[in-house]
C-alpha cells in the first residue's frame, strides 16, 4: 500500500497525487474534511441489510494495520518509557529513532518507573527496563511476573550486561516479550525494540 498515506483524527486513506517529497507510507496527522463533504467516507449503517460503500474504507484500515504489524510491530504508535542510568547508551540509541516512535521517557528511578508503567496503558507503551538497576537481582522475575498481571497488554524489554546473549524470540512471554545484551548498537536496540512490540501484539491476541 505504498500510494497511501494514512491520515490520522477521523482517519481515513487518501490517494497521493503528483511526485511530492511528503509522499510514504508513515502515518501524519491532519485536519480532516467533514464527512459530509465526502458521503462515501460515512462507516456503515450496523442495522443495514448491506454493507454501506464505507465498509471498503475500514478493510483498507484491516490492510494497512496487518502490513504496519509485519514491518514493524506497530511501533511508530508505541509511548517508549525507558528505565535507564543517566546518559546511558542506550537513551541515546533510542532517543535516535525518534522519528519513528510516538514518544519517549527517559526515567532513572526504578519505583517511579515501576509506578508509571504499571497504571499507563499497556497496549499503547513499550516499558524498555535495565534490570541491573534493580538492587536485589532475585527480584527481578517475581517483579516481571507481577507486572504482566497488572498490565498484561504491556510491552515489556528487559536489558542487562549479565546476559549471556540477546533473545528476541517468545520463550519467555511469562515475564517478558524480548531481552537484549548489553552493550548493544544502536541497529541491535531498534531490532529489539521492533521484535518486542510485534511479540507482544501476538501475544495479547493469542490470549484473547
């Protein structure tokens, strides 16, 4: 679907024309026209025999969201909150790909950090989390645990210099969605970042 761009606030797809340099498949936000300017953007009528003409606009949305999730785990609409040491190098990896998140905190105290992530909305919030701040090690998976109950649609990768290697597959789903080694690059933290919001979103719908 790359001559679409994906309009956000009433959300609809519009068609590019000319050879603009704005051009791609990103999602931006705009003001919208008014529905009634556009009859054929109007969603359907849930007590018509038929389906109504916007039934063929919310199967472009279904399109778009399957293809945004195999690129890239729907991370441009992920809040990252990242538990790190101050002026670690992970922040400035992550503060890098800016462009392509919806935000990003930085926190360098565990309670806070731990508080904020388990009230905010987890299937909007990817938690990247630094487990060698955690003072009592031993903690660290009972914490994890506990997290998932509380806010189970939470994307949740955990980082530390003590692993033997990075994993980014979906053995450990009980406590987390993906583990990265320390130190890593700014490529390894963006593949890490990717693969732990598309396990995630697999995760919640498998659990559905």
């Amino acid at each position: 679907m790359d001559d679409f761009n994906f309009r956000n606030d009433e959300q609809f797809y519009h068609l590019d024309e000319g050879n603009s340099e704005e051009m791609n498949a990103r999602p931006v936000k705009v003001n919208t026209f008014s529905g009634h300017a556009m009859p054929w953007l109007r969603k359907p009528d849930p007590v018509a025999p038929t389906p109504a003409l916007g039934s063929i606009t919310d199967q472009l949305f279904e399109d778009y969201d399957a293809r945004i999730r195999i690129r890239d785990g729907a991370l441009w609409s992920r809040h990252v909150f990242v538990l790190c040491r101050d002026n670690a190098p992970i922040e400035r990896h992550i503060r890098a790909m800016s462009e392509n998140l919806c935000s990003i905190t930085i926190c360098g105290l565990v309670e806070s950090a731990l508080r904020y992530v388990r009230g905010c909305d987890g299937s909007r919030t990817l938690f990247v989390m630094d487990i060698d701040m955690i003072k009592d090690i031993g903690q660290t998976v009972p914490l994890l645990l506990a997290l998932r109950l509380i806010n189970p649609e939470l994307a949740t990768l955990i980082l530390s210099r003590k692993f033997h290697h990075t994993d980014l597959t979906r053995d450990r789903t009980l406590i987390t969605d993906g583990s990265l080694k320390l130190p890593a690059s700014e490529h390894q933290v963006a593949a890490a970042l990717n693969a732990t919001a598309a396990n995630a979103e697999e995760r919640v719908e498998s659990e559905m």
